[in-house]
C-alpha cells in the first residue's frame, strides 16, 4: 500500500476488432408495448429450429481493452437495495435480464420482463434453495471466452446463450452471526454457496464479463453502458478486483466464525493462518505527515461515532484509539475520569464526583500540552464540561454521550471534532497487531491492570489506605505511557508523568522537572512504573522527588537492593508481578 501504480506501457485502449460480428439486440424494436412480464422457457425450442450461439462480440488478441458489449445480465441480490431501478435502466437500455429466485420476484412485481433462472436451466430450485445457480447453462455463460472458437463451439453444443453482466452480493453472513443468540445452523444456513460461484466465475472471466457486486456501482455501471455501450476493459478489471475482494472477506467471515465457535476445539489464540479482510471506511487526507497518503479499514467510526466537526485525521484516529484504550480502564460507575492526550500518550488524568472537577484535575497536571490535544471522558459530557473544554482549542473531544446544551455550545467551533463511543461494542479481547517487513507481529491485549489489589508487599513498612488507591490509579495510567514511563500521583489525579525516556531514571528526572517548572509540588505522591528498576537511582530519584510510596512490577536481578533502599528511607513499595511496557 502507498506505492503508485506503475503506468501501463500502453495507455491507449486498443480499438475493437472490426472484424467482430456485434450482437444485435435480441428484441423487435417495438419491444416495449404488449410484452409479457416473464420470458419463455428456454428448455422448449420451436420444432425445426436449434438454440445458436451468438457471434463473437469482442476482439480477438485485444478483447479485454475493448468496450465488451452486454446483451444478457444475470441478477442474483441478497441486498436487494437499488435492484428495481437497476433492472429498470437495464431493461431500458434493451438488455434480456436472467434472475434467480427472489431477485425474479422483485423484478417481476414491478413489471420488468425477467426469465427465471430454473427456466433457463430447466432444473428447479431444489434443497430449500441451496441449489438454484450451479448448473453449467449459468457458470458455461459466464466463464465462456469469447475470443476462442472452441468456447463458442461448446456453447453452441449445448445450447448455452453468453452472460455478459453478472450482478449479486452475497447472503447477510456477517450480520447473522453479529446477532446475539444466533445458532450454529441458523450461520451455517447463511454461507452462500452459489453466489461466490457466480462472483467468482465472473471476476475471472472479466476480459469479457462485468460483475457488480455492490449497489454502489449501479449507477456508474448504467451510465457507462448508456454512454459508451458497453463495459470499458478498466472498469471490468476494477470490478473483478473489487469482486475478489468481497468474496475473500466474506470467507475470512467465515472461517474466523467456525474457527471462534468450534464446540469441539481448544480455543485458538493464534492460528496456522492469519486472515485479515476489512473495508475501507474512509480516504484520509494524509498519513502521519503530509506527504504520507493513508487510509481508515474496518469498524472504527461506527465504535467511536462522528458527531461533529472535519472528517478525523490519521494522527486524530491515533489519538483517538489511545484515548479510548485509557479510559475503558476506568469504569464510570465508579467515579468520573477525564483524560488528556497529545501525540497518542497522557498528559493529564483526573477522576472527581463530576466530569468537570476530574477534567480540571487532569488539567492541572501539565497546563501547557492540553492545547490542540484530545479530551476524553469515561462519563457524557455535559454543559458545564462543555464550557470549560471551550476555553482552549482542542483537536477531539470524546465520550459515549454529549448532553444536548453541550453538544450546542462544542458544536459553534466547526474544526472541533466531536466522537461518541459505545463502551458495548468494543472488544477489549481483540489482538493487537503490528507491521514488521515482511510480515506483522501479533499479540494479546493488555488488559485492565487490576494488580495492585493483589500485589505483594515487598518493604517493612505498610501504604495507607489513601496510598493504596492512588497507587491503583497511578497503576491504571502508566500502562498507557510510552515505556520507560513513570507516573507521580495522588488519589484522584497524576501530578507528573515521564514517558519515552530511553532509562527509567531518566523518566523520573523528566517528570520531576517537568513538575517543578508548572509548580506541583509532588510531596506525599506515590509514584508507578510501568516496568522495574534496574538499580535503585530511579527510586532514590523519586523519593528525592517527594515520592512516599511506590508500585512497580519487580522482576530486576537487583530487587533486593532496590528494596532495602525503600526500606532505608522509609517507603512502602508494592510489586505486582507484570509489566506493562508500551512501545
């Protein structure tokens, strides 16, 4: 992805062979008036005549850069959204539509000529439905090379008449098993057998077949058939690639689900074979930098929903996701959190009674980096929120509601995002996955840090109950802080957070700076870090800071020195068994 297309050696499209018969239409030119609205049987010939393949329509050498004409189309929609006006131009534009099932139905219901798909091939539909297209009078019509006498002299055989125009999308799999409570046999029933078929054949032969398989592309396909009379070879290539696509994420679909909900197997974390198929939901302006293009895929924007504002950047979307990975930590039953981020890490958080009083705890960590930030809230925003947010530009604003005087009030400044979440819909299960040349790196979430209420007590002395609690929420926030990451708290705010450092001391120095220069004072802080100490510096630097109690993982060669320097100045210090490096 980001590489431009190479340019093709030849740009012009050849000319058609004028040597090719074009087909004529196969309809009186006064077609229109007195016509039945279903087709004959094409199993039943007249006595003395015999079905005959239509002559070649396209070029020979050249036929896939030439206009391929339609004559025939083939309807077969489970999204049957679009499908009437789409058989209406069709038809109007003199092209003999074959539909299967409930695709003849709406075509015939709304008086639209349509030959059923059990005429053509004179077998019923047959095992519920599941059988309706398979048969070689379908696939023989589709994948039929035009170009090469030995195809044409098969179909004539047969009595086989080409399909020039494919359409069909593919039973609703994904959305049946999204349902709650839905059961094996009710997805089982939902894999489409016969459509992919169809897709497939079709993609496969698009040197002379279109195949549409998203109503998004009627329009462009209608129009390109009225204006230039047929299909151009580009847009044949782009649908099939486009067609291949759909079908192989409806087959991840597939195997991902069967995979997940095997009564008979181990549950597998990671499989032999990793498949990844997701749409694209938007074409960003940029990527990280300017001169970066890049794109959103999947289900992002219907988690974290747009209200207001531009279309989200890729640095926002960034952004956006730490936010939302930080605040799942806080449950809002318990109290208000708000958080403040910059450059996808924390700069800020702070929990109260009201989502104002947590914001301005946050706040007050570091006043200068919440401009052009991102603020989220584990609770609706609400007015008097809203007001207070406004005094500064900020880039996104997030929160699984906005109180509709807040959502007036954010709404004046027209460049402020503004994201609803839904807590419901978020995996917090869900693999993280990274980008390494020549493959990706995948691996576990790093769930809700819950350690501090059974970490050991690894010094003499004992935290208070009020340590305790803001050991548990400096915990929760520096597993979000780029490693090495230091975060001095109190209960119910950070005061100074360290992160990025290349050593843990150095973290520690960085956040008491940075502490000292906006005038926090960190006496009586607790301090976390997200990994251990390698030497006892980075806690001597701490309690030097004002740090009177500490939480960290444990795991150094040197623990105990580490503890015995805890214990000769007189902090306790919990050790919690896991890190929580981020990277």
């Amino acid at each position: 992805m980001g590489r431009p297309r190479r340019k093709p050696l030849i740009q012009q499209e050849a000319r058609p062979d004028t040597r090719a018969i074009e087909r004529q239409p196969e309809r009186e030119a006064s077609g229109k008036q007195g016509r039945n609205t279903t087709r004959g049987s094409p199993g039943k010939k007249e006595k003395g005549k015999k079905d005959t393949m239509p002559p070649d329509t396209t070029s020979n050498a050249s036929s896939e850069a030439s206009i391929q004409k339609v004559a025939r189309a083939l309807l077969s929609v489970s999204d049957k959204a679009g499908l009437v006006e789409l058989a209406k131009d069709l038809d109007g534009l003199g092209i003999e539509l074959v539909a299967s099932g409930g695709t003849a139905a709406a075509i015939r219901d709304a008086g639209i000529p349509v030959l059923d798909v059990a005429e053509l091939t004179a077998s019923p539909e047959m095992l519920g439905g599941r059988v309706k297209t398979l048969h070689p009078k379908i696939h023989g019509g589709i994948l039929a090379r035009r170009d090469r006498s030995d195809d044409r002299a098969d179909l004539e055989a047969h009595s086989i008449r080409p399909l020039d125009l494919v359409v069909c999308n593919l039973y609703p799999f994904q959305a049946t098993v999204a349902r709650p409570g839905v059961t094996r046999a009710e997805a089982i029933e939902k894999i489409d057998i016969g459509g992919p078929s169809m897709i497939r054949s079709a993609a496969k032969n698009h040197a002379h077949v279109g195949v549409v398989c998203d109503p998004a592309d009627y329009s462009e396909v209608v129009t390109e058939l009225r204006e230039k009379g047929g299909l151009r070879a580009e847009t044949r290539r782009r649908l099939a690639l486009k067609a291949f696509q759909h079908t192989a994420g409806y087959d991840a679909a597939i195997s991902q689900w069967l995979a997940e909900n095997d009564p008979d197997a181990a549950p597998e974390i990671f499989p032999d074979s990793l498949l990844i198929s997701l749409e694209k939901a938007d074409e960003l302006r940029y990527g990280e930098n300017p001169h970066q293009r890049a794109a959103l895929y999947g289900g992002f924007l219907e988690i974290a929903r747009p209200l207001h504002g531009k279309a989200l950047s890729y640095n926002n979307l960034v952004d956006a996701q730490a936010a939302l990975a930080l605040i799942l930590d806080f449950d809002p039953e318990d109290r208000a959190v708000v958080a403040i981020l910059k450059h996808n890490t924390p700069c800020g958080v702070g929990s109260g009674e009201t989502p104002l009083e947590a914001y301005e705890h946050a706040f007050a960590t570091d006043p200068d980096s919440p401009f052009g930030g991102i603020i989220v809230s584990n609770r609706a925003f609400d007015l008097p929120l809203a007001e207070k947010v406004d005094e500064i530009f900020t880039e996104v604003l997030i929160a699984p509601a906005f109180t509709e005087d807040a959502l007036a009030l954010l709404r004046r400044k027209k460049n402020r995002r503004l994201l609803a979440f839904d807590r419901e819909k978020i995996d917090p299960g869900q693999l993280e996955v990274r980008r390494v040349f020549g493959g990706l790196l995948v691996q576990e979430s790093d769930p809700a840090p819950d350690e501090v209420l059974r970490a050991t007590l690894a010094t003499e002395v004992e935290p208070t109950d009020e340590q305790r609690t803001a050991m548990e929420f400096a915990w929760r926030v520096v597993k979000h802080v780029k490693s090495n990451a230091i975060v001095f708290a109190a209960a119910d705010r950070t005061l100074a957070i360290g992160g990025g450092a290349t050593s843990r001391v150095d973290a520690v120095h960085a956040a008491a700076a940075k502490a000292e220069r906006v005038g926090i004072p960190l006496e009586g802080s607790v301090l976390a870090s997200d990994a251990f100490f390698p030497f006892a510096d980075g806690l001597e630097t701490a309690v030097a800071a004002g740090a009177r109690a500490i939480v960290q993982p444990g795991g150094s060669n040197r623990d105990e020195e580490v503890i015995a320097a805890a214990n000769r100045l007189g902090v306790p210090m919990l050790l919690t068994g896991r890190r929580h490096f981020r990277h």
